[in-house]
C-alpha cells in the first residue's frame, strides 16, 4: 500500500483527509504558498492549514527559529520548568497584545484556549451559564462544541440534561443590530451569566462581520452584568483580518481573548490572554496540559510575530490582498475582510463540487459557511500578488 492507501486503511472516519476526494495529492515539499507532489506538481494552497499558514510553507524565519530551538536538545520540559523559548514568546505577545491583557495561558490548540477560558471564566465568576451566537464556531471539544451553534456538530454529543449555553442573535449589519442586542439583554438578565463568547468576524460561519455598533453593544450589556468577555480570535488573529487581531477593527475592550492557528503559522501552540485580576484568580493546576508551550512550537510563534513586523504584513492584508481580491472577485456573491474571502456558492453541494474542481486543477480552497455554502480563499500573507491574481482567474474559469 502507499501512504494514501495506509491511511486509508487505518485513519478514523471522523478525520476531513478523504473529505472532497478518495485520491487526494500527497505532498513531499513546500514553498511559499505552493506545496508540491513527488512528481513535482505544484499546488497552490489557500487553505494554509485550515487559515493557519500566515507565513506561507518553508519560511527561512521558521526554519531557522525551529533549528535553533532543536539544537538545544530540548524537545519538552513539561509544564513545571520554565522555558527560555516560553519567556520569549510571553514578551513577543505582549509587544502586540493590548496593554490591559497582561496575562498569558498557552494551550496547545483552539478549541483547548476555548475550554481554558470557559473554565477560569467559571471559576472567577462561580458563575455556570454561558452565553455564544448563532453562527459561532469554536472548536469541537466538548466544552467548545457547547458554544459552536452549528446543532449538527453538537447533537450527537450533548451529555447534558440541561444545557449550559445559550445562543444569541449575532448582528452583521447595524438594521439588525437592536433586535439582536434585545435578545441578549434578555438571556444577561434571566439568570447570572459567567461569560459571553463571541467573534469579531465569524470566520468558519463565512467571513461576516464585524458590525462595530453591534460588537460594542455587546460589550456594554456584558459589562453591566457582570459577565466575562471572551473574544475569540483564533481564526483571525495575527493579521487574517487585516489587523493584528479583529476586536480592534470594533474597538472592543475584551476580558479574555482566545489565540491559535496564526500564532505558530504551523505548530501545535494557541493561549488564552486576559486581564490580570483573571487569569491570577485560579490555583496551580486548575488548567494545564501536558504540551503546553513546548519550546519548538513557542520558536515557531516567536519566528511568526518577528515576521508579521519586520515585513508589515497586517498592512499587507488590509492595503494589498483584501482590494486585490476584492476586485479580481469583482461581481460574484462574495464577503472579504483582509486575507480572507468567502465566495457564497448557494448550497453545500455546489460548495464542494466547486472544492473538487480547484482541487482537480491543482488549487487547495476551503469550505465554510453557516450551511456549508460558502467556499473560502485563505491566502498567506507572503503570496506572491501575480500568482494569487491568477489562481483566482483560474478559479473563476471553474465556478458552475
């Protein structure tokens, strides 16, 4: 058998491998936003990883930080021992973290920052409900899973006899705004509320937001209750939304923030960032993992933040890839907020037989949307402007 057969065979059914094709392409070498067969064809990616490729493949800033970090010998410490590369990358976020979140919780994926930030959330206000938004996607652990709305994802694994989480109307334009923030008053005031989970952009539900007026009323009513905010930021952050992270874009002031994917571009690493009085209320041990903050993925995200400033590349997203996609995408249904675009397809179907196409043509393009309609353009940051200009020529050539 050869390793797409093995895998095959072996891999768990839940997995997305075989997901748009029973033959996908199996990779040996990456470049840039090109990832290349054993035969030496090239593809472009703009899938980066499920949006975490924000350096693109083979980058010499990661490369190097990498070597630099197994050349030490030290491959894990655990938790318990303090890490230089750990230290470093504590002082790297905090150059492009707002002032007032002074205190940092590595994990090791999205949906763990998640839990992370729903347990101290819980532990600081002794509080148990949660509220989240209708189109939310957070991960899909079981304390993830509870505040992603998608019913389909979570029906089969609810264990609860009475569910924890609400779901509030998530606004995208300010006509739907005051309906929507009426809904939430109503779920902050029938009960104490430990913390509201939101995203600035829904990026899995398809690029939507942010509606400013919106995302600060949400802010205004969670401060009046007392609650925790929680922004999560793992699919945004470092720049996918033309910005350093996408609350900015709304000027909100969040409690927690969660990170991931874009931190690393590449290694398993994300955290939970937040205020102060938060993140020091629990006990040693309360949350912790075994990978927490392993050096070689701390070096990654270190490499990553040092890139994304020496080479302005959250102005690149905003001043350069969002207008060129804007306009090479010019007349279609499509929703575009820096380095990401959603292209709405109609229905799931035509989503992924469009994902099937590019992928036949040798172009990675992801799948998203509320329903699954929409089919999304994940470009790193460091893409060539003349090649992401005639992948999506390309593209277009294929839509049905």
């Amino acid at each position: 058998m050869n390793e797409v057969e093995i895998t095959r065979r072996f891999e768990t059914t839940a997995a997305n491998t075989f997901r748009i094709s029973l033959n996908p392409p199996l990779f040996v070498r990456g470049e840039g936003a090109l990832l290349y067969t054993a035969d030496n064809v090239a593809y472009t990616d703009l899938v980066g990883g499920s949006a975490t490729s924000l350096l693109g493949h083979g980058h010499p800033a990661h490369r190097k930080a990498i070597m630099i970090a197994l050349d030490s010998g030290i491959l894990h410490t655990g938790t318990r021992l303090p890490s230089p590369h750990r230290a470093a990358l504590y002082s790297k976020l905090s150059e492009v973290l707002p002032e007032h979140l002074t205190r940092i919780h590595f994990a090791n994926s999205g949906a763990e920052a998640i839990e992370a930030a729903l347990k101290v959330a819980i532990y600081k206000t002794g509080r148990r409900r949660i509220i989240s938004f209708e189109g939310g996607y957070h991960g899909r652990t079981l304390g993830s899973l509870a505040v992603t709305h998608a019913e389909a994802l979570r029906r089969p694994f609810e264990p609860w006899d009475k569910p924890w989480v609400d779901f509030s109307p998530y606004a995208f334009t300010d006509s739907q705004t005051d309906a929507a923030l009426l809904v939430l008053e109503k779920l902050l005031t029938a009960e104490p509320v430990a913390a509201v989970v939101i995203e600035a952009i829904q990026g899995v539900a398809g690029v939507r937001g942010p509606c400013k007026r919106f995302l600060k009323g949400v802010e205004h009513l969670t401060r009046q209750s007392r609650a925790i905010l929680i922004v999560d930021e793992i699919w945004t952050g470092f720049g996918r939304s033309g910005s350093w992270f996408a609350f900015e874009q709304a000027e909100l002031v969040p409690d927690l923030v969660t990170l991931g994917k874009g931190l690393s571009s590449s290694l398993p690493i994300s955290a939970v960032v937040g205020r102060e009085e938060i993140l020091t209320s629990w006990t040693p041990g309360s949350h912790t993992s075994t990978f927490q903050g392993n050096p070689i993925a701390a070096a990654a995200a270190c490499a990553t933040i040092m890139e994304i400033q020496k080479e302005g590349l959250v102005a690149r997203a905003r001043n350069v890839l969002a207008p060129l996609m804007t306009s090479a995408l010019k007349g279609l249904p499509i929703r575009v907020c820096g380095a990401q675009v959603a292209i709405d397809m109609g229905s799931k179907a035509a989503s992924l037989e469009f994902q099937r196409r590019a992928l036949e043509n040798q172009i990675l393009i992801y799948g998203g949307g509320v329903s699954g309609e929409c089919a999304m353009l994940l470009p790193p940051l460091i893409i060539p402007e003349n090649l992401l200009l005639n992948t999506i020529a390309r593209l277009k050539d294929l839509m049905p």
